[in-house]
C-alpha cells in the first residue's frame, strides 16, 4: 500500500509562532481536565439549536456514570470503556481502540491504521460497531447517526438511547482525535513505552505527559482555561478549523505529534530514559493548547451540522 510520509498540518505549526501563554502549575488529569476545556470551547461555539437538542438529550439520560451535562459528559466513553455494566472488561475491549488511530510514525496510512474503513455491517447500529475501529471511523458513524435519525417526540425508546449515545461519544471522541499521541505510534504503544521526566515534573511516560503534563501547564480550572484558549482563536483559525474533515484533523493530530512530540526528543540517556528541556515542555504547552482549542472548534461544528 502506498503510504505518505508527510502531512500538512493545516494552521497548527504557523500558529504555534504567534502563540504565547502563561503556565500556570495545575493538579488535574487530561482524563477530566482536557475533555471538559474541549467542551466548554465548543459549548461557545455551538448554535442555539444544537445546544437545546444536547441538553434535552442529556437531561433525559437515566445512565449513571456521570452528571447530566455536556461537560460532566466530556468523560462519559472514558467512565463507560473502563465500567463493568456489561461484565468483567466487556465494555473496555468492545470500545478500547475506538479513542485513538495508531497512525505509523514512519509510514503512516490512515486506510492501514483504520481497517481500511471498514462500514457498519448493514442495519448495525454504531454503538455497536466493531471492537477494531478506529477513533476516526467512529466519529464518522456516530455524527452520521446524529444527522440521519435525528429523535423526535415519537421516536422509540431504542432511537432516542442510540442518538444519546452516539452524541456522548462524539463529545469524547472528537477531544482524543486531537491529543497528539492518540493519532501515532512508534512501536511504544503510542509512547506509553517510553520514559521521559523534566525539571519540576514527576517523571512518567512520553504518553502520560502529552495526555497529562503539558494540559496541567495551563491551569487547573477547565472554564478559565477554555475563556483563555478562545479569547486566543483568530478569525483565520476559526475559519480553517471549521473545515476539513475527522480524516484531515487525524493527520494534523499526526503530524503535530510526529514533529514535537517525537522528532524534538532529546538523545535518551544508558538506561533509555528521556530528559525533556524546558523548551520541549513549552513547546508541547503550545501545541496542546491549539490541539484543544481546535478539538473545541470542531465539536461545536459536528454538532451543528448534526443536530439540526
């Protein structure tokens, strides 16, 4: 199969020269911390019909393993692919490789990373999908859930839970698109297996850091870090992150991963451990800090053009 090499990263790297911004320290996870800055940026981004469809269908919602809101939802397929409801790990291994696309960090081919897009068998549902999907293929099908069978007063029980679903996942799935380390992978398990520590930061894995670190660099408050993030989104960006598609944003994702997150490591020391510099720390703040606010951007737009 014939793969590229490079992909451009469609207003990412030029930004990351205008970007400047205050650190902050910070105590929480990307698990919670990152998603919910997603979904305050997108709830300023959303259409008042959308956000009207979001509450109904989240208000309504009799499951338990979170608040009822959009942003208590932001963790929701987390709290669900980790939950025992359907017994011991059935929900981890059904929907585990749905939050990430293991893009290859020397030949990356999204059709390879992604089963060769392989659609629902006729008449599935996409909650139900295969365990092997990728976080793109899964983005896909949900929002076409959302625009095809919109719920309405008479819809049955079953279709109002499938477009509650389908929505709940699309508010997770489209933040892990945009973690950089979600969307590459270098035979380490998408840098789980590689050690990394920095001056002032616990070490961890170069994973753990992208996931986690580098978020906490900007505050601890998901609201106060979402009013900094889209008091920075231009008018050029907003325009060039409301395009392009899951498929373009999952080689952005990519690329801004195999650049500043893999290519800037230093030279690892004896024992294969890596010592990050102050410089790939506020680097990586920088990019995450794009990543998020474009992974806000887009959500808002899945859902308007979804929830019409």
């Amino acid at each position: 199969m014939k793969t590229n090499n490079r992909f451009i990263c469609s207003g990412i790297a030029g930004s990351l020269l205008a970007l400047t911004l205050t650190l902050p320290t910070a105590a929480l996870a990307w698990g919670d911390l990152g998603h919910q800055v997603v979904v305050e940026i997108a709830l300023r981004h959303l259409n008042p019909t959308a956000r009207s469809r979001v509450e109904q269908l989240l208000a309504s919602d009799p499951d338990t393993l979170t608040a009822h809101d959009m942003v208590s939802s932001a963790v929701w397929a987390d709290r669900f692919r980790d939950s025992s409801i359907n017994g011991p790990k059935v929900n981890y291994h059904h929907t585990h490789e749905w939050h990430f696309v293991d893009l290859d960090r020397t030949h990356p081919s999204l059709p390879l990373a992604c089963n060769n897009h392989q659609p629902l068998p006729a008449g599935a549902l996409a909650s139900e999908g295969p365990a092997h999907d990728c976080v793109v293929d899964k983005i896909e099908q949900f929002a076409t859930e959302l625009r095809a069978s919109p719920a309405s007063a008479g819809a049955d029980a079953k279709t109002v839970n499938e477009e509650r679903v389908a929505l709940k996942f699309l508010i997770h799935l489209v933040g892990d698109l945009h973690q950089p380390l979600h969307a590459i992978d270098d035979h380490d398990r998408g840098g789980n297996e590689k050690r990394v520590r920095a001056a002032g930061l616990r070490a961890n894995s170069l994973h753990h850091y992208w996931d986690t670190t580098l978020v906490e660099q900007l505050g601890s408050d998901p609201k106060f870090i979402a009013e900094m993030l889209d008091a920075r989104i231009t008018p050029a960006q907003l325009k060039t992150w409301q395009q392009g598609t899951p498929r373009m944003w999952a080689r952005e994702a990519y690329e801004a991963a195999r650049t500043y997150g893999y290519d800037a490591l230093p030279t690892p020391d004896e024992r294969g451990r890596y010592t990050l510099s102050a410089q790939y720390i506020n680097q990586g703040t920088r990019v995450v800090a794009l990543q998020l606010e474009a992974a806000g951007v887009r959500l808002a737009l899945l859902l308007n053009q979804s929830l019409k």
